[in-house]
C-alpha cells in the first residue's frame, strides 16, 4: 500500500549575505517560513529486494542519482545500514529555481519517512540533522516545524517565535529560473566593485531600502541581498515586485536567489484580489493565510 507525503515549501522573508569563506561556501542570516499549503507529494510504494530507491518521473535535466529524494535515500541507508527498497513517485508542485527549497524539502520528507522505518536503527536527532545537512544547508529546516533563523551557511537554525497570522501572502511564481550557484557568483562579482561608501549593497530595487518595512510586532525586516544581482539580470522580476507594492503589499521580496516574489497583504480580500488579477495575466499565484509559530517549552 503507497504512503503519501507532504513536502511544503518555504520563503526567505529576509536574506542577508554577510561574505565568502575560503572554501566557497557564503555565510548568511536568512528568516525561514514555512508555507504549508504548497508543497510536493512523495507516494512512496514498495518495491522488489535489491532495487534501491527508484524515484519517477525522472526530473528534467537532472540524473537519477542527483535526485535528492535518492540522494536523501542513499546517505540515510549509509547512516544506518538498512533503508527499504522503494519506488516514489514524485509530483511537483513547488517550481524549480523559485527559491523555495522544493527539493530540499523532498529530500527532508524522505529522511522523517525513514526514520519512522527504521525502528531501532533510527537515528539520533543530530545526527539525523547531520546527515541532512550533507544534502544541502537548508535541508535540516525541513526537518523541523514552525520559522527559524538560519546563520552560518545556512545550516545553523534557530526556532524563532512569529506572529504573521495578520497577514494574507501572496506568492508570485514567474516561469524564470534563477540558478543558486550563479546568484552567489553574481554576487561575489558585485560585492567586488562596490565600496561601503556608497551603500549600493541596499539597494534592493531603484529606491534605497524601500521594501525594508516592519510587517509584524516580531522584529522582521523584508529584504534579499540578492535582488541587488538577479534584478538586473531579470528585470521583470523587480517590476512584479514594485507592482506587489503598488497594488497594496505591506511588504514585498524575492525568496531565496529567486525567482518567486512573497507579498504579504494585511487585508485578505486585496489580496485575494490581486491573486485573480495575476492568475488572469497567466502568473502561477499561491495565496494562505499565514500563522503564529511558537517556540516549544523545554
């Protein structure tokens, strides 16, 4: 019998790149929100001995063992020594190069659903979190419920109390691909030739800091460093996001390197409004309500 599981995507609601380590790698403060009404489907079958991790469709460009639900597969079998032989068959929802860890998200769903195989292999919950951190530095986020600071290069999180439910978002969902290991680079570039002098690091769309806006009592702050870098190179990208504004968004960013816009809309029937709007003009819309997570009491 197939088991079903959900693979939800999340939001950068702040990205702020802090500088390049020797080994390439960027550290980061980013807020992580969860976004629980879009999200992937795993149906997960079982399958003949000795057939490994079989995950279909196969995705577009990539090689099956680059899939992260098999790659999620393969390191929790190496972790314990035992993981079933599977067939997943993957249905995605969440967009590619959205900037919305729809496959970070995947392989995460794949390691809970192992542990809850494992039985008296399971591991640890560090060095579960271990394990997906080697996957990728937001896999481990995944794993875990309710926003989070992430610092370090990401993989370093902490559970943060948040109150959004007064808000409706709105995510706008361009067919643009925004690849991750390019923006960094772009980035690195840009850094280069700018001086602190003139502050062209906040420059996040053609007015200075203009979407740093407040949009709750937590002290959030809207804002990604890399729309100083993807905006130039995708211009439609910051005209969406200054339409967001115009049209009524408390706030509005890029998540992640791109290439979805996250609006949040105080008043649900604006944008409800804006979601048909959109919709109309043949821009993929995701639109909840958002919610308060808490911190849990040890």
């Amino acid at each position: 019998m197939a088991v079903i599981l959900q693979a939800p995507a999340k939001i950068n609601l702040s990205l702020k790149l802090l500088g390049r380590r020797e080994n390439g790698y960027h550290d980061l403060e980013s807020l992580f929100v969860p976004v629980k009404g879009l999200y992937d489907t795993l149906e997960v079958s079982a399958a003949p001995t000795d057939s490994g991790c079989v995950v279909t469709p196969p995705l577009p460009q990539t090689p099956p063992e680059k899939n992260l639900v098999f790659r999620a597969w393969k390191a929790y079998k190496q972790a314990t020594g035992a993981a079933p032989d599977i067939v997943v068959h993957l249905t995605k929802r969440i967009p590619t190069g959205a900037g919305l860890g729809g496959g970070s998200s995947d392989a995460a769903a794949m390691l809970r659903w192992l542990q809850t195989q494992a039985a008296g292999k399971a591991l640890p919950d560090d060095e579960l979190r271990r394990v997906a951190a080697g996957l990728g530095a937001d896999v481990s986020f995944f794993l875990q419920d309710g926003a989070a600071l992430a610092s370090g290069i990401g993989d370093v999180l902490t559970p943060v109390e948040l109150d959004l439910s007064a808000f409706t978002l709105l995510l706008a969902m361009p067919p643009v691909h925004v690849s991750t290991a390019w923006a960094y680079a772009a980035w690195d570039e840009y850094t280069a030739q700018i001086t602190s002098a003139n502050g062209c690091a906040e420059c996040l769309t053609t007015t200075r800091s203009a979407n740093k806006r407040r949009v709750s009592l937590s002290p959030v702050v809207v804002q990604n460093d890399f729309e100083a870098v993807v905006f130039p190179a995708h211009p439609d990208l910051r005209v969406l996001k200054e339409r967001l504004l115009k049209l009524g968004a408390a706030s509005a960013t890029m998540s992640g390197s791109g290439a979805s816009v996250a609006a949040l809309f105080r008043e649900s029937r604006l944008a409800l409004k804006v979601a048909h709007d959109l919709r109309t003009n043949g821009l993929p819309v995701h639109i909840e309500t958002l919610t308060r997570w808490g911190v849990a009491k040890r």
